[in-house]
C-alpha cells in the first residue's frame, strides 16, 4: 500500500464460504485465496464462516439454509464438477449455479459462484496443477466480487432507508 492509499473501511457481518469435498485439492485453493484476499479488502478473516459439503450438488441448499438465517452479507459457493464418464456433468453444474442464482433471487443475500466446470480434467499432475492456479485465481476474484457486492447492496439499502 502506497502513502496515498488508504486502507478500506471495514465491512461489518458475517460471510459464508460453502464448499464442495470433491477434488478439495483443487477446491481448497479458492478458499484458502479467499481467506488470504478479504482482509485486504476490509472484511476480517475472522468473520468468514466456513461449510464443506460433500459435493456442488449440496451447495445450494446449503446457501438457501445460511441465508434464510439472516446472519450472512453474502455468501460464496465453489466447487469443481468434472466429467467422471458416468453422467453429464455439465447438466451437473448448471443445475447448481441456476439453483444458486435463485437462492439469492429469493432471499436478497448475494450469492457468489466460484462453481468451475471444465470440458476436459484428466487426473494427472499437468491439469491438477492448472486447476490448482486457476482456483487460487478464482478465490481472488470472489473476494474482490463478494466485497464489492456487499458495499453495494449496502449503499442502495442505505439510501432507501434514508429516503422513506
């Protein structure tokens, strides 16, 4: 940070940061970029909740439940939805980031998606590695996103409350 920086102001509330256990090594490196990324940005650490739910399936429900409680700002869902050979798993993850747009459509807390489903993953060291930066690029993102949502969602609510 420069002299003519300053730091942001701080967010006050809660985060929920839910995640899939399905390649968690891969996974993981969106949460652990997201915790690293928020302070910076003026949301502590400290007021990110965490979920690990078995797979991206789960997540939405997961979402709809912590926002339906009214203690999160906004919530950030990711998870990786690979071609096992079985199913389609492209079917697989609109179904999810549908579900969680309308999570939020319902419940006016956002809901950001760092849910990646790529054409091609095959378990070796080359796209694992790939993923794994890509993931760490993500979580970055969906910090700076979940951020900037809740100081926008606060302004307007802000200034509707000032105008009634």
């Amino acid at each position: 940070m420069t002299m003519n920086q300053s730091s942001p102001l701080p967010i006050n509330g809660r985060v929920a940061f839910i995640h899939g256990a399905w390649h968690l090594d891969i996974v993981g490196q969106c949460r652990d970029a997201f915790m690293a990324t928020v302070p910076s940005l003026g949301l502590p650490a400290a007021n990110v909740d965490i979920f690990e739910v078995p797979g991206a399936f789960e997540i939405p429900l997961q979402a709809k439940l912590l926002a339906k409680t009214g203690r999160y700002r906004a919530i950030v869902a990711s998870a990786f939805v690979v071609d096992g050979g079985i199913y389609r798993h492209d079917f697989v993850a609109d179904t999810v980031v549908s579900a969680l747009m309308q999570v939020q459509l319902e419940t006016e807390v956002p809901v950001m998606s760092a849910v990646l489903t790529p054409h091609h993953f095959h378990e070796h060291a080359v796209h694992s590695d790939f993923f794994k930066e890509h993931f760490v690029k993500k979580g970055q993102e969906a910090a700076r996103a979940c951020v900037q949502t809740i100081r926008s969602i606060g302004a307007i609510r802000t200034e509707n409350f000032e105008a009634a």
